[in-house]
C-alpha cells in the first residue's frame, strides 16, 4: 500500500473521534487517609521499638562498660585487655569497702596482747622476737612466700641491698629482715643520794617503779628495763640542785637574768614542753654537771590525786613511782645512730665520736623521789649536796628492720606505711597500739590479696626498730636508700602510738592535709554513732577538775597550731622524720592522744601495759579500729587513684600563711629585712599551682572518657562477633578454634569442636598449626587497640604520669643541699623541727630561727634570698 492510501485510510478512520481531554485529579478519600496515617504509625512504631530496644540495651550495657572500665583503672597501663575475661576486680569503693570490713576490735587486742605483753627494747632477745613475729604476719596475711631459711640479711650485704632495690621489678608480695648497727647504750647501775656534811648518803632514791599483781605484766616486769636514758652519758657528779622549770630556753634564760650561775650544778627540771635531750643541751651549754628530770602530776590536768582521783592501777591518776624513760640524743641537730650521720650504720661503718649525744649524765626521776630534792632546795629546806651516778654500756648493739611489699602495676611509684615496734619496757601504747592498728591494716590488705586484688602502686610495710633511742631504724634505713627513696616514693605514712586518749589529733604534709581529713570524715566515730573520726578532733576526757593555768596555756597553744583544715605540721619525734626533712617525702602523722581530763598515761613507763591500755586507754578498742581503718583507707587512695591526691595549691598557701608568721615575727625586732620578693615569688607558685590543679583534673577526665570510649567499643565488637558465632553455629558453620597453639612436637590428640578426643594424622599437623596461627593472629588483631586508639591512650596516660611526677616534686623542691644552719641534715626549708623544741614543728626554719635565735639581719637577708631561688625553681618545676 502506496504512503498515500495510507494516509486517506488514517483520515477516514479518526473522522467522528473525540480529541483527548486533559486527566482531572480526583480528590483523596478519607480511606486512603486512613492508609496514609497507618503507615506513618507503623513506622513510627517500628523506629520507636527500636529506639527503646537500644535504649534498653543501653541500659543493661552501661553497668558492663561501668565494670570493664573499673577494671582497666585498676591498671590502665595493661598492655592487653580481653572483655569479661577473669573474674571481677577490685577496684575503688569496692575495694575499699572490703578492706573497711576487716579490722576489728577482738583481732587488735589480740595483737596488743602479742606484742606487748612482755619487754622489747630495741636490741634485746624480745625484741628480734617481735621483729620476728611481725615477719610472720607480713608472710601469713600477704602471701609472701617463706624461704627455707629466714630472710634475715646484714645492713650492706648484696642481699639487704638487693631486697630493696628489687622492689621496682617485682611481681609477688614479699617479705624480709635487715639488720643495722647502730652505737646505744644499756643501763649498768644508778642512784641518786642527798648527802650530809660529813659526805655520806642521808637520803637515797629507790629508782625502780613499784609495781603489784594488780597489774600482772607491771609487777612481773617492774626492774626488767631499769630507769634510765637512752643514749645518756656514763658519769658520777655531786653539786648543789638548781630547779629549772621545764628546760627550755626560756627557763634558763630566767635563771641567767636573777643571777643564777648553773656552773657544777645538777639541774632538775620536769617533763613537758621540749624534747628530753633538748633540756639537758641547755644545761650543759651553761655549764652544769648533769641533769635530772622528772614526771610533775601538775601536768596531768584535771586527773590528780588532788582532784581525787586514784593513781594507778586502782584509779585513773599517776602512779607517783612511775618513770619515763626515754633518748636525750639531741634530735634536732640529726636523728639516727649518732656515730654515722648521714649514712648507714653497717657492721664495718666508720664512726665518730657522736655530735648528737650529751657530755655529761642525766637520770628520769620519779614524782616521788623529786618532790624529796624539791622540798630540799625550797624556801627553808637544807639545800645539801646531791649526788647522782649513771653508768651505762655504750656499744654497737643490732637492730631489726621487718619490711613487706606489695607490689602494684606501676612499679616506679611506691607508698610507705611506717609503724615502729621497739618500746622502752612493754608499750602498750608506744607504739604498740600503732602496731596493732598496723596488724589490722594488713589483715585488711590480706583480704584484699585474697580476692584478686593489686594496688595501682607498689606499697611497702616498714616495721622499724629502736625508734625510741632516736629514729634509728628508720633514719638508718632512708641514709642507707635515700636515692632510691628519692626515685620511688611518693608518699610516707607514719603511725606511731594510735589511742593515748580520748582526742584525735592529725599531723600531715600540707598536700596530705585534704587527704587526711576527707579519709577521717569517711571513717565513723569509734564511740560515738553518727559521728565520724575527724569530729573527734573536739573530743575530751570525761574526768574534770582543777588544772594547772600554765599547763592549760601550753595546751592550748599546742592546739592552735592546726591550719584552716585541722591539720598540723609535722615536727619530728617519730619515724617520719628522714623521708620528710631530710628527702622531701610528702608525709602523715596521727592517732589519739590525750587530753587535760583523760586517764593519765604513763609515757615510757611499766604502766604502758595492757591493763592500763584496756581499761583506760581504749576500753573495747575501737579507737585502735578507727586508727587502722583511717590510715588503710588513705593508703588505699595513695595506692589506687589515677591522679596522686596530692594539693600542692593547699601547701602555697600554707607557705605564704608561714610566711605571715615570720613578718609578724620580725615586726618584733629592730632587724629590717624586705619580704616583698620572696611573697611576689609565693604569688607566682601559687598560679603554677592552680593551673596544675586544672592539668591534673583535665588529665584524668581524659583518661577515663577515652577508657570508657575504648572499652564500648571492643564491648560492642565483643558481642557482635558472639552474635555472628551464634548465627553460624545454627547453619552449623565453626566459629572459631578453642584450643591453644602448641608445638608441633607436643600434640598428641586434639579436642574437636563437639568434644571429642582425636589424635589427628601426621600429615594434618603442618594445616592444623596454620590453622592455629591464624586463629591467634585474629585473636591478638581482635584485642589490640586500633593504632589511632593506641596512640590516644598512650599520650593520655603520660599526661598523668607527668602530673603525678610534678605533684611528687613539690615537696622534693623544697629541699636545700645546704640544709638549715648548724644542722644541716634537716635540709627541707619549709618545715623543721624546731631548734629547741624537737618535738614541735617551725615553719620556715631557716628564714624564722635568723630572727628568733639567730637574731642577725644579714643571715634573714640570706635566707629570704635561699628561699626565693627554691620557691621560683619549683614554681618553674610545676608548670603543666
């Protein structure tokens, strides 16, 4: 057919066709609404369902990522972390809570009982027994393993040195002993004697205490130490007796203004106020023969036989025959053995003659026997002449350090946890009231070691000897150490006596002050419910009367040297002492002590016992608790958290406050010295400080964020590789091999996948092996962290071990190498025990004794000058 028939064709057929009308949209029915909404419900529905699954799962997830990340803080520099592998670790308040479980009151009277029912002076057979004993506790409680042969190792030998210096690289907990050699005497024969014209005793003293069964371990062993002083000088010396009030300088100077030449006398003067050793140095910077020091009941407060109240043991006052021994070294001019200053008393050790030992004779007396001298020199009495003998036996006499280790993760930081044992007779109290707190604070530990539990930082239990003659085991111990105390140890806590009485006292470093007192705040009061141990800090005695108005006044003064926080600087007098003032170890210090109106405790005397302590000191012992569960929960924070709680921001405003003190000081005299760039320097240390405080608190939230983010997300990996095992076991597809990758030479039979034993075919060997490489490599790829992770975490956790070591520094940075004028062993600028106190604190030593003794312009001027170098250094030292 031809185009154009086609086309006529076409034509005809659309002729009578309507053309096309554009579709009009027809309006939608209210049924395809009703579709339309069902199916925006639906989803809805289906995104909300699956909204609140997640949601939930969530919800059940946290506590797991809460668990695992506890468990990665309890060590966050494992080099492997496998999800829910091993049982739960103790960590935090979890640990804690079962440490505070542990020490009660039946376990510390058993362990007083242990160790003070019979005498131990440093250097005497009942002594190494303790030290002994003590082993065995560090052995039974921390699973140190006992060698066949006792680890008793001399002072300087490699296996002393060794057992120290291994600390860093261990992995168990253990245990040993070292022994020291430092020069101590022991009493031969004494006696006091009022003599008559003719030359002969009229009047002797009985020196002994006397003691009855009333009080078993007393009247058992009431001659077994005799009444004398350590480290005194063996002499004979007869003069007339001036009295000298307390001994302090004070005293003398009083003596020196009416007159009074102290030239050939024997001085008499009473306990209290100064350390023992610092009234004899007066007396014999003044020319006196020897000295003579007794216990006065006008010191004991309200509870006097005046008052009255029984002595001991019918009643709560004074015994008037008891006695405290005790050293007379003079400890602010050094601590330790006294012929070995600045190194350790070994075997062979050269020595001097001894710069820290009196030159002439001293004897303690009893409140019987002085009140006979008292009355003989007083208005109307016969002033003869008195005589008095003290024969001792100096030599080189051994002592026994025990030590114990736990060690942690981070094996370079270590906390120190410092009790001494040694007691003048059997020291119920001093110290062994601090021992059993420490017997507690182990079982504690025990139990924690038992559960799986290892601290964050290596801790080391020290249990020194011969405290009592003058530091020395201690003192030894940090001479012979020092430059490993220096590297390691970030902080020491030091418990000494803990119940002496109804008042708890704290003595800390200013940058453990918080530490102490939010541990304190955490431990509930032992007598007293709904309180806590630190509101025993207002707390006294129940038995009143009248008190001395002097001894009130020193009482007092002693109770105003707290900071803002309650806290009081640490002087000397115990154990502490070399880590704090002679390394720069931030240190702790506490207990219960007396009050004017408690029980009165017969320091270094027989009356220290058992009995005394049980139903005097802490009847039912709850204080002895509260001491061991205060001084484990701050070993515990030390040990365990991330950042070290040190507050250095705190310690720069002590030291400005210090600094107050000394202006104040000097607004008394006619010296002129400028303190204003010293201050301006304080400024300075104090904004390093404060941008520290925000590093350390920046640092640590950044480790535990990325923890957290680390551990969700191999959580998440972890359960959706189970859930695939899962969805491959139900097509019956392997998941995975559960054996581990062995020697070819060592496979004898091999465990299917359904349990069965088979021994495969020589030949299967090679495969299986490859088979097992690859399993391990996909299981090591599987618990590594992604090198992006791994990069985060690495630099987070050097930014907390740099911020640990800047707050350790702190204290290190206020260590002189030149030390404080004329005792230049005591190095720490900040604090010091004072000159002529021992006992007390002086703050700024250097810069305040060059106006209180010194009284010398240009010495001041030095030392603002020495003190503002230390201060700009460790302001640089701190900077983040």
């Amino acid at each position: 057919m031809s185009d154009d028939k086609r086309s006529l064709l076409t034509e005809k057929h659309s002729e009578g066709i309507p053309p096309p009308v554009a579709a009009i949209p027809t309006l939608r029915t209210t049924s395809n609404r009703r579709q339309w909404f069902s199916k925006v419900l639906k989803r809805i529905a289906i995104i909300s369902f699956i909204y609140l699954g997640v949601l939930r799962w969530a919800q059940l997830f946290k506590p797991q990522v809460e668990a695992e990340t506890a468990r990665w803080l309890a060590n966050p520099f494992a080099p492997h972390w496998r999800p829910g592998k091993g049982h739960k670790v103790l960590y935090g308040k979890a640990a804690e809570e079962l440490f505070l479980s542990v020490p009660n009151p039946a376990s510390a009277i058993e362990a007083s009982r242990q160790y003070a029912s019979k005498p131990h002076m440093a250097g005497t057979l009942g002594d190494f027994e303790t030290a002994k004993d003590f082993l065995a506790l560090l052995q039974t409680q921390l699973g140190a393993v006992a060698p066949e042969s006792q680890p008793i190792f001399s002072a300087g030998t490699t296996a002393s040195r060794n057992a120290t210096l291994s600390i860093p690289t261990l992995d168990t907990p253990t245990a040993w002993i070292d022994v020291y050699y430092p020069v101590m005497n022991t009493p031969l024969n004494h006696s006091v004697e009022i003599l008559g014209d003719d030359g002969l005793a009229v009047w002797s003293a009985s020196l002994e205490e006397v003691a009855d069964e009333t009080d078993p371990e007393a009247g058992k062993y009431f001659d077994s130490v005799t009444t004398f002083h350590g480290l005194s000088r063996s002499g004979e010396v007869k003069g007339k007796v001036v009295y000298a009030g307390y001994g302090r300088q004070e005293d003398y100077k009083a003596l020196i203004e009416k007159g009074v030449n102290l030239t050939g006398t024997i001085v008499l003067v009473k306990y209290g106020g100064i350390f023992r050793g610092l009234k004899v140095k007066g007396a014999e910077e003044l020319g006196a023969a020897g000295v003579l020091i007794y216990s006065d009941p006008s010191d004991d407060g309200s509870v006097t036989e005046e008052n009255g109240y029984l002595p001991y043991p019918h009643g709560p006052a004074r015994n008037p025959a008891s006695v405290q021994r005790g050293s007379v070294q003079y400890l602010s001019s050094y601590p330790g053995d006294p012929t070995t200053p600045g190194i350790p008393a070994y075997e062979n050790s050269t020595r001097t003659e001894g710069e820290n030992i009196p030159k002439i004779p001293s004897l303690p007396l009893s409140w019987a026997n002085a009140r006979v001298l008292l009355q003989e020199i007083s208005e109307g009495g016969l002033n003869r002449t008195v005589s008095f003998l003290n024969h001792v036996d100096t030599r080189v006499i051994p002592i026994w350090n025990t030590m114990g280790v736990i060690p942690g993760h981070i094996k370079d930081e270590v906390v120190i946890i410092g009790n001494h044992r040694d007691a003048w007779v059997m020291g119920a109290t001093d110290p062994s009231s601090g021992t059993a707190s420490v017997h507690e604070v182990i079982r504690g530990f025990g139990a924690l070691l038992k559960e799986g539990w290892k601290p964050l930082r290596t801790i080391v239990i020290a249990s020194w000897d011969a405290e009592e003659y003058g530091l020395i085991g201690s003192t030894e111990w940090g001479e012979d150490f020092a430059d490993f105390i220096d590297e390691y140890v970030v902080a020491y806590l030091n418990l000494d006596s803990s119940v002496s009485g109804s008042r708890f006292r704290a003595n800390a470093s200013p940058s453990l002050a918080h530490l102490v007192r939010s541990t304190a705040e955490e431990v509930p009061h032992p007598t007293k419910p709904g309180l806590s141990l630190w509101d025993a800090t207002k707390d006294s005695g129940i038995l009143h009367g009248q008190v001395n108005e002097e001894v009130a006044a020193m009482y007092e003064a002693e109770s105003q040297q707290a900071d803002n926080l309650g806290v009081t600087p640490l002087g000397s007098g115990s154990d502490y002492t070399v880590f704090l003032q002679h390394i720069g170890v931030a240190s702790t210090n506490g207990g219960f002590g007396s009050t004017l109106q408690d029980p009165v405790y017969h320091y270094h005397s027989v009356f220290d016992s058992v009995r005394w302590q049980e139903i005097y000191g802490d009847p039912g012992f709850s204080r002895h608790v509260a001491i061991s569960k205060h001084l484990g929960l701050q070993a515990l924070r030390l040990a365990d958290s991330l950042v070290l709680p040190l507050n250095t921001t705190h310690y720069s405003l002590e030291l400005e406050a210090y600094l107050d003190k000394v202006e104040s000081i000097a607004s008394t005299t006619s010296l002129s010295v400028d303190f204003s760039s010293l201050r301006d320097s304080l400024h300075t240390l104090q904004s390093a400080s404060s941008d520290l405080d925000e590093e350390k608190e920046e640092a640590e939230a950044q480790l535990k964020k990325l923890l957290k983010k680390i551990v969700r997300r191999k959580l998440i990996k972890h359960k959706l590789r189970k859930l695939w095992c899962k969805i491959r076991k139900i097509f019956k597809k392997p998941c995975g091999h559960k054996h581990e990758l062995q020697s070819v030479n060592d496979i004898t039979e091999i465990t299917s996948d359904g349990g069965q034993i088979v021994k495969p075919r020589v030949g299967r060997y090679p495969v299986w092996i490859k088979e097992q490489q690859r399993h391990h490599a996909c299981r090591a790829k599987e618990h590594h962290l992604p090198k992006r992770l791994h990069k985060k975490l690495t630099k987070a956790i050097k930014r907390i071990r740099t911020v640990n070591k800047k707050l350790v520094a702190f204290e290190r940075g206020l260590i002189s190498e030149e030390g404080i004028k004329d005792r230049e062993w005591y190095k720490h600028l900040g604090v010091a025990p004072g000159k002529w106190l021992g006992y007390g604190a002086t703050t700024l030593p250097a810069l305040t004794e060059s106006f209180t003794i010194d009284h010398d312009e240009k010495l001041a001027k030095h030392e603002v000058k020495r003190l503002k170098k230390l201060i700009d250094e460790l302001a640089e030292e701190i900077k983040p």
